[in-house]
C-alpha cells in the first residue's frame, strides 16, 4: 500500500509517496499537475487546513490542538485562504481518483511523536535535527527541503492511523489526523 503526504503550496506543492514507512518517490507539483499524474496510492496526508471555520479565525479542532499546546496558522486567516483553497482543491482532485484524504499537521506529529519539537525547519541546523528525529519513523535517502520533510511527515501519519497509532480530532468544521498522544 502507497501512501501519498503532500505539503502544500499556493503555486509549488512537494510530494513524498512512502511505502511500508519508506520514500519511494517524491517531487514537486505545479498548479493543476495533480490531475495528470498516475501516483498510484490509496491514502494522502494532506498538510493544509481543508475546510474553513463555521466563525472566528479558528476550527474546533484547531482549539482542541491548543489544548495540547501545539500551536498553528489559524484557517480562518486572511492571509492563509489561498493555501486553504489549494488544499481543497487538491483534496478534491485525490478523492475524485478514490483517495482516501486526511487532514495532516506535521508540525503536530513532530511535537506528539517528539521529532525535534523544538527546532526550526527554516533554518538549516534545524532542519537536519528534523530529519534525524525522522529517521526514526521513516526510511529515506534525502529529502532536500523542509518542504519535503513536511511531506515525508504528512505520509507518516496516515500510515501511523493505519497501523492503528493515530487518531482524528475532529469538530463540526474540520477534522485533523495525528498520531495517538501517548
């Protein structure tokens, strides 16, 4: 079984597809790529909100990520709609191909599984932090950019929810899948 993690971006998405916990492929998608692409894969973890709140700036499950101090983008921001409406958009395309889409926060898998919580993607010491600590959980070669890692994170944790280690928190606006908080 494949498992497609996506980190999307308004122009640029990254993808990683795993297998068995292993990078088999990855790549970059250009708007409207997705589409034309045979990926082959049952299961995305999508690292985008895919819904909006019903009021305010945050969803219910966002609040309930607070909760666990995990802190996020709130979807209801002005200024993240864009990437709001592309993970739709590409949440859409993969469900018309009959993928099975979950919601995915990386970020929250790294903090519950504790993969360097405490290091910035943005900065190259970090990152490399990030990607040791992922080592741990998943098999790869390289992954170049945090982007990449994002994506690498996204397909763990749909294939942590597989192995029965995940959990969806979910509220009358939007659900989103982690690993099981131990």
């Amino acid at each position: 079984m494949k498992v497609l993690g996506i980190d999307v971006g308004v122009r640029l998405s990254h993808y990683v597809i795993t297998s068995k916990r292993k990078v088999v492929e990855k790549g970059k998608l250009k708007k409207g790529e997705l589409k034309d692409l045979d990926l082959a894969v049952e299961y995305a973890g999508i690292d985008a909100p895919l819904s909006f709140p019903e009021k305010g700036s945050l969803r219910e499950c966002e609040r309930q990520l607070y909760r666990y101090e995990i802190k996020l983008f709130p979807s209801g921001a002005e200024f993240f709609r864009p990437v709001v409406l592309r993970g739709m958009e590409i949440a859409r395309t993969l469900e018309e191909k009959s993928v099975k889409v979950f919601e995915v926060y990386p970020y929250a898998t790294r903090k519950i599984l504790g993969i360097a919580p405490e290091s910035k993607k943005n900065i190259k010491s970090g990152l490399e932090m990030i990607k040791t600590g992922l080592r741990k959980f998943i098999e790869f070669d390289e992954l170049e950019n945090a982007d990449l890692v994002d994506a690498a994170i996204a397909a763990l944790t749909v294939e942590l929810y597989l192995e029965n280690r995940g959990e969806i928190i979910s509220g009358k606006d939007g659900s989103i899948l982690v690993p099981k908080v131990k």
